[in-house]
C-alpha cells in the first residue's frame, strides 16, 4: 500500500464528533488560560502536576457564555475530550488518563465539589 492509503484508513478512523468535542474543549480551556495569563500554550505542558493545577482553576471557574453552569455530562466530556488531546501527538505528556482519581485526586476532588454544587442548585 501507499503511504497515501495508510494515512488514509487512519484519518478514518477519528471519530468525527470526538475531533469536534476535543477541538472545542481544548480551545475553551487555552482561551482560559490566555484570560489568566498562564504561559504557552496547551502543547507546552509537560508537567501532569502543572496540567492537574491548571484543570482544577479551569473548572472551579468555567461556564457558558451565556454564564450558565455547565452540565454533569459536559463536565464529563471535557475530561475525555482534554484527556484525547494529552494522549495525542502534540502533547508532551504522553500516557496521561485524567479519568484515573488515584493519579489526580486534586481534579477529582474540584470535580466533584463542582458536581455536589450542581446537584445542590438544582
């Protein structure tokens, strides 16, 4: 096969509505991060301890714009859509999993902080 088959098959298989969410979380979570003046850019980040800091700040604070609090399920989404994008190729952290609490009790505890306050609001 060609090389143009190969990454042909493998553009396939990027599913379209994971590219679309992980696209927008990355850019809502680099726009906070432009507003609050932290340095480089998402790629840069090669520290996990520096990225578990920076999420928490992230969505202690994040909303619509319209300044409506995110829901649960969104909330979810953008773990997974931020994890894909630390797992993928512009990332220097590899081998990240933001959905493990053992490894990133400080996230897990904003999150769920959050998630209560939601819940408690209504």
């Amino acid at each position: 096969p060609t090389p143009e088959e190969i990454i042909s098959l493998q553009k396939k298989s990027v599913v379209e509505n994971t590219y679309r969410s992980t696209l927008n979380w990355t850019n809502q979570f680099e726009n906070y991060r432009k507003d609050t003046n932290l340095p480089g850019e998402l790629s840069d980040i090669s520290n996990p301890k520096q990225l578990e800091e920076e999420l928490c700040k992230y969505f202690t604070v994040c909303c619509k714009t319209n300044g409506d609090e995110y829901s649960v399920a969104s909330l979810q989404s953008a773990i997974n859509a931020l994890n894909w994008y630390f797992n993928g190729k512009t990332s220097k952290l590899k081998s990240i999993d933001l959905n493990d609490k053992k490894a990133h009790p400080d996230l897990w505890y904003t999150l769920n902080g959050k998630i209560k306050m939601l819940f408690a609001s209504g």
